[in-house]
C-alpha cells in the first residue's frame, strides 16, 4: 500500500509518503520524502518492533505514532478493541464500517477514524487524536492485494 500522510500537529503540516507491505509475518513501513530520499523503516514481526531513522537528521515526529494510527485504522476491530479495553480505553464502531472511535474511562473522545464520503477530500483517511490534539489526513495512492 503506498499512502500520502498528512499531518497537522501545534499549528506546523508535515506531508510525506508511507509505503506499507503487510504479510502474515510481518509489517514494514517505510517513510519516503516526497524528493524519494528515506527517512525511516519500521518493522514488525513476531520477534517485536524495530525502527531505523534512515535520514541523517531527526524527524519531527515519532514514526511509532504512524504505525500505531495504521493499527487503529485497518486491524481488525476486535483485535484492537481489545488492547485498547487492556489499557482501559473503549472502541466504538462507527455507523460506516471504516470509522472507530476511541473513548477514555470519563467517556471522553480520545481518537476518532472517519473515511471522507463527499466533498473535494471523498475517499480520504482521517484520524484526529483529540487528547494532543494532532491530525492525519491519509490519501492512499495504490493499493495490491497480495495473492
């Protein structure tokens, strides 16, 4: 899956281009500025999580945060729902079948996913954490079914 990652966090927009290859196995993310020059790889497997900055400098964000809003957003609903209960918060699904919603203990809105249906942005991603507060608007750009 190859995606565009927009985020909007204390009033600054950071873009770049997340490519994603998920197997049975494992999980790897790879973040690529918009020029194609690396800036981080992370993997996920069996043996845990591994994260490599591939860029000489520091990024602006953690690339954790990108693999943990994919979790939220294309795990399956059960699976997270129940991390999300061990950690004392609720998932709620969405009238769309694409949009969840994280509650605390207080039942107060943490996190929200919503799929755009109409308007200039339709088929867009979007994830905003209320709690930071910071958002996501994710455009995929190509997707492969693996056979």
């Amino acid at each position: 899956m190859s995606q565009v990652v927009a985020s909007k966090y204390q009033g600054k927009t950071y873009s770049l281009r997340v490519e994603v290859e998920v197997s049975p196995e494992q999980l790897v993310m790879v973040g690529v500025s918009h020029i194609g020059v690396p800036l981080f790889q992370l993997e996920l497997d069996g043996a845990g999580l591994r994260t490599k900055a591939l860029k000489g400098e520091a990024l602006p964000f953690d690339p954790r945060y990108i693999l943990s809003d994919f979790q939220l957003a294309y795990w399956p609903f059960e699976l997270v729902e129940k991390d999300l209960a061990q950690r004392g918060y609720i998932l709620v699904r969405g009238l769309q079948a694409t949009s969840r919603y994280i509650y605390d203990a207080d039942h107060d809105l943490v996190a929200s996913v919503e799929v755009l249906r109409a308007g200039a942005r339709a088929g867009y991603m979007v994830i905003v954490h209320h709690d930071l507060p910071y958002e996501l608007l994710i455009q995929t750009l190509d997707r492969t079914e693996g056979t």
